[in-house]
C-alpha cells in the first residue's frame, strides 16, 4: 500500500477518474468498418481487422480483406498475427512483476544484474581502420533506462552499419535467432553505447535485455515466465513465440506494399523466429497470437493490472509504466522519431500521450493515452478518458504511420479533440 499512495501521488492527474469531463465519445463502427474495406479495396493492405473494447464490453470488431492473397484466405477473427514490437509492453509486464516482488531496484545499476555490462563503453568516434573509439559512460546504465530506451544500446543498422558500434553489432549479431538470450547479453554488452546513459531517446534491443533480466531475476526461462505469471493467469491461450506447421494454416502473411503490388515477405524471413525451432525468445519482439488474446492482456493494462479474478499488477505500477519518464532536458533533436509518434514522452515500454494533438497532421488521440506499435503496420492503444482499448492488426510493410493516422481518424472522428 505505501508504494500504491506514493506513486498514485505522482501519476494520479493522468488516471483519476475522468469520465465525468472527458468529451463525449462513442466509436462509429460503420465507419471504422468502411475504412478497412476501403484500405484493402485501394490496395494500401492486403488484409487487417480492428477491434474496439469500451466501457466494459465490446464495441466493434470487424475484418476486410485476405490473410494470405496466395491462398484467397480472408483475414478472420481467429487469423494469427506476428505482432513484432507490440511484443515489447509484455516483456516490460513481466518484468515489473519482479519489481513488485523485490528482485530489482528501478535505478540499479544493470551491472548488478547482469555483469557483462560493467564495461560497456560509449563511441566516440572511430579509427582510420574503421574501428570504434570509446570511453567510459559519465554514469552506469540503470534499469529505468532499459525500460525507457534511455540506456543507449543501439538495434544494429539492418545490413547498412552507419557507425562504428553498428559494425560491431553486424559482426557480432546480438539478436541471431540461433543465439539464446543469455548470449545475446553477452554479445550485446560488447557493442559500445551511441550515447551516455539518461542523455538521448533511442529505441534499441534494451528490451531484449529486459527479457534477460526477466530470466537472471526468476530463474526461469522468458518464455516460461511470460506463460507462468501473464498468459496463463490472462487466459491467452493462443499468444506464444514457438509455434508448430499446424499453425500456418491461421498464420497471416507479410507483406511488402509499394504502388499497390502486394510481394510476400522471404519465407525464411517470414518464418525464422517462430516456427524453424530457433532457441531466442526476444523481448522486443516474437510473440504470434489473435487479436481476441491481445485484447485480453490490453484489457489487463486498462483495468489498472486486473483482468477477471487475475492481478498480474498492482494498479500504482501500471501509473507508473505508463506515465512519461523522459527528463525534460532530452530535446526533441535527441529523441529520435519519437516526436513523430504525437505530443508525449515515454514510459516503461509505451508512448505516452500528454497533449492532445497540435494538429491535423497528427494522429488523434487522448491526453492519458499510452501505447505501441509494431513493424509490419500493428498498433494497440489504451484510453484510460474513455475506458477503451483498441486493436489493429494488419501485416503491412513498410511500417505505414499514414495508415494508423487514418485508422485513428476511423475511430475518433473529424471533432475529437483528445482533450
């Protein structure tokens, strides 16, 4: 109880109850439906459904075009998603059950922990052979910063190193799916540090760390924890990261979306961290579930940590997870493209919103609202304002901000205001 008070004194403008001066709202399931039929009618996805939670039960759920093009399946309620970085806020669930529990500090350092980042350095620059020139950090790495992408861990540079850290990541490969976690860490503590920890935003593998840490903190493996202490207790019986051929006949496919030519993502791609039996259970990414088990853990997150007669969370630390913890002196220039995703900061695994939109062009939502997204186009937020949890699932590449600018409109509308 006296970590509820003191944290409820902290974060409790953004979730007192508001219902009473929150605008008046309710989502128009027409035309969230038509939006879908026209995204798939233009070509901008080959398939996606939508799914709206509000005020205690469900509002809409609806579904528009094909899973799998090749096989004329259509994207149905039971299709399987890989939801990719929308993996993240689980992986930070489970480890703020082991905060509750008295595992970890928030501002421990991470070398407590996991040792192997007790030298990490930070590039300064690099050699005339290409090698990387560091230093040490002006402070430890803490575990506030791996859940707030404030650590300065990189996520490698896809194939194109940019810097000299991202050249050790391309040798090293940190997040090889042959790699267990516990290499991973090995192999990630070795690759220098782009910015000094507190300093800078930069979306990184720190939540693959995290999912270590979920391992060293417990004694169990990630996935088995996850299963144990989140899915299980949830009722998400459908949500896992190893998944059998079997499942492929649900599995939506992937797609590459340019001018309106649908190419299906490389089967080895496709495929590799979920069903060619590779040992890493990624933090920040992995998880194949439906959409009807997301909404059961996003209904958790809404319900302050309770979902039925299950608590994975007490409701002061989903405040906390979900209240923005960015240091006002991280500016814009130094968050990366965060500022893209509207007016907030970042909390523990979500973008946080903590100003309703500036302008047209940026995607409606709520004061209070936190969320993620992942990289083939997913997306999933939670309204606390109007008691609602939203859920989109499509399989679009490239990531396509445009289309969630637009589906949010579907929801809110042309006057809410997000106030």
């Amino acid at each position: 109880m006296n970590r509820f008070w003191l944290v409820m004194a902290a974060v409790a403008p953004l979730f007192l109850p508001t219902q009473s001066w929150a605008q008046e709202f309710e989502p128009d399931c027409e035309r969230i439906a038509s939006f879908l039929e026209a995204a798939t009618e233009e070509a901008r996805v080959a398939g996606a459904s939508a799914l709206v939670w509000k005020d205690g039960s469900e509002r809409c759920f609806t579904a528009a075009g094909e899973a799998d093009r090749e096989a004329s399946r259509p994207f149905a309620r039971d299709t399987l998603v890989q939801f990719f970085s929308m993996t993240k806020p689980v992986t930070g669930v489970a480890l703020m059950t082991l905060w509750e529990d008295g595992k970890f500090g928030l501002d421990d350092p991470l070398y407590w922990h996991l040792p192997e980042y007790e030298g990490i350095e930070v590039l300064t620059g690099e050699t005339a052979g290409g090698k990387p020139m560091t230093r040490k950090p002006t402070r430890p790495i803490t575990i506030r910063d791996v859940l707030r992408h404030t650590a300065g861990f990189t996520y490698g540079a896809n194939g194109d190193p940019q810097n000299a850290a991202d050249r050790v990541w391309e040798d090293l490969q940190p997040l090889d799916p042959a790699n267990t976690l516990a290499e991973f860490s090995q192999k990630m503590a070795q690759v220098p540090l782009l910015f000094d920890p507190g300093t800078h935003w930069h979306y990184s593998a720190g939540v693959d760390v995290q999912a270590r840490l979920v391992e060293v903190l417990s004694g169990k493996p990630h996935a088995e924890y996850v299963r144990e202490t989140i899915f299980e207790p949830l009722g998400m019986n459908d949500t896992r990261w190893a998944r059998s051929d079997e499942d492929l006949a649900r599995l939506a496919r992937i797609y590459t979306v340019e001018d309106g030519s649908f190419e299906p993502l490389a089967e080895d791609i496709w495929l590799q961290n979920n069903f060619k039996g590779n040992p890493l259970t990624m933090g920040g990414s992995g998880l194949v579930g439906t959409v009807d088990d997301y909404l059961r853990f996003a209904r958790m997150l809404l319900n302050e940590g309770t979902l039925g007669d299950a608590r994975i969370l007490d409701p002061a630390t989903i405040r906390l997870m979900a209240t923005d913890h960015l240091d006002p002196r991280i500016s814009d220039e130094d968050r990366s493209w965060l500022v893209g995703k509207g007016s907030g900061g970042f909390g523990f695994d979500f973008f946080v919103r903590t100003a309703s939109p500036a302008t047209p062009e940026e995607n409606r939502g709520t004061v209070g609202e936190f969320y993620w997204d992942g990289w083939p186009s997913m997306l999933f937020w939670v309204d606390p304002r109007q008691d609602m949890v939203v859920i989109f699932a499509t399989q679009k590449l490239p990531f396509d901000n445009q289309l969630h600018h637009d589906f949010r409109d579907a929801v809110y509308g042309d006057t809410y205001s997000g106030e």
